[in-house]
C-alpha cells in the first residue's frame, strides 16, 4: 500500500510560496510504520542574492568632482556583469562618465571576474572612489573582500578581493524540509530534509528535481494520523529561500514499511 502527495500553495489557506502547511480535511490513517521519499520537486531559481532584507544592496561612489552619489540595488539576483552593469547605468543617469572616439561611453569604475582565480577585480581611475562597505552594506562579502580591506573607500588601481567571489551569498545547496519526516539529520541536529540539492541551472529558470533513488526516511506521526504537511525551502545554512512568489510543488511517495 502507498500513498502520492502533491502539495504547494494553492492547496492552503496561507502561507507563502516557499514555505506553506497543508491542513487534510479529512487526516490520512497511517496506523503502522510507514516511510516518506521525494517523488518530485518543481521550483524556480527566483530567490535573490542581493536585496535589502540581506543588507547587501548599497554602495556609495565619489566622481571627480568629490560629488558622494549613494548608490541603491533593486532587490534581484545579479552576476558580476550584472552588477556592474547597474553601476554603470546610475553613471550614466548622473553624467558620471566620459566618452571615447566613437562616442561609446567610458567609465572610471569597473567590477570584473577573474575567471582564472574566481575572485572579483575592482578597477578605479580619474580620482574617482567607490565604498562598498557604505552605510553598513555587506555587498563586500560578495565581492569576495574582507571588512578590513574596505574600511576605507577605494581608490585608484586595480583592487583584487581577498577571497573568492560569493555571488550565490553562501549558497551551496538548497534543502527542502517536509514536517513528516524523521530521522535526518543535519550534522549532528535532527532535521527534517528530505532532500538536498545544488541547483544547476541559471537564474529565472525552472528547477525539478526527481530522485532517480529515492531515500525512504520514517514517517513522524504522534497519532497514527497524517494531519498536517509543512514543506519549506532553505540553504544548507538554514536560511529561508524566498522564491519571491513563484511556486514551490512537491510530490511525495509515501508506503508503509515493509
């Protein structure tokens, strides 16, 4: 005997998209041992490495006039590229730029990627200075740089980051968390992840994820009743994956044991 599971959001009263509970009219009997797997997962990679809730989306630069501009990200999910892409368009917007012989516009402030040692590049010219540790913002943890080597706004050269660049801000692995299940365990702690995962795919693009083994795990019931399923998305951190509305759909194999 077996049970399919198929929940997101729009089976509830409430909740968010990636983060709901799921209450049975009528409670699912399970009155003998059973276990739980992942059937399969479908989501999105729509959950923002810079926002304002992470504190990582301002910055301050200073033109060659000694004009400070305060600089402030729209909450998104942004590459190198990306961000310096944004940097430039707020240059333009404040006619903080120069052009060349073509008319193309020339900056005095680049954000690059070393691709051969996975740090990120800051290239500062024309007395201009860039802080990206400004008003507290920790966009310099994604720059792969350390408190101390920002304390101070950056000048002319070329500043290459401490460390490795962190554009996911910590994301190694997403973790999807099923209320129902027992006996996993996340180091040393009892979780209830019944799956983990590194997502492969670009930003903006759809994720589903089906086990090709699944992992049977035991089913925690008080009652000998299913009443209620929580299913929730995290990093390998514990920090809440917000999908910023798109949906979260999780398909569970349930089967008693045999």
């Amino acid at each position: 005997m077996s049970i399919l599971l198929t929940l997101d959001q729009s089976y509830t009263d409430g909740g968010v998209s990636h983060d709901f509970e799921t209450l049975f009219d009528s409670p699912i009997p399970i009155p003998e041992k059973w276990e739980i797997a992942l059937q399969r997962c479908d989501t999105w990679y729509s959950f923002f490495n810079i926002s304002a809730e992470k504190g990582n989306n301002t910055f301050k630069y200073t033109n060659d006039s000694a004009v400070e501009r305060s600089v402030t990200i729209p909450d998104g999910v942004y590459s190198l590229s990306q961000l310096q892409a944004y940097l430039h368009y707020v240059m333009r917007q404040n006619s903080d730029y120069t052009t060349d012989g073509d008319g193309n516009p020339v900056y005095s402030i680049y954000i690059q990627a070393n691709y051969s040692t996975l740090k990120s590049e800051i290239t500062i010219s024309d007395g201009y200075e860039l802080n990206i540790a400004a008003t507290e913002s920790r966009l310099y943890e994604l720059l792969g740089f350390e408190a101390t080597s920002v304390s101070s706004a950056l000048t002319d050269g070329t500043h290459i980051s401490d460390g490795l660049a962190d554009v996911t801000d910590g994301l190694n692995s997403m973790q999807i968390h099923v209320s129902l299940v027992s006996e996993s365990y996340m180091g040393s702690s009892g979780s209830d992840v019944i799956f983990s995962f590194i997502p492969t795919v670009s930003p903006g693009s759809p994720i589903t994820i089906e086990p090709r083994q699944k992992v049977y795990l035991p089913i925690r019931s008080n009652d000998g009743y299913i009443r209620n399923v929580r299913c929730h998305l995290t990093d390998q951190q514990g920090r809440v994956l917000d999908l910023n509305g798109e949906k979260l759909t999780v398909s569970l194999h349930l089967r008693k044991i045999k």
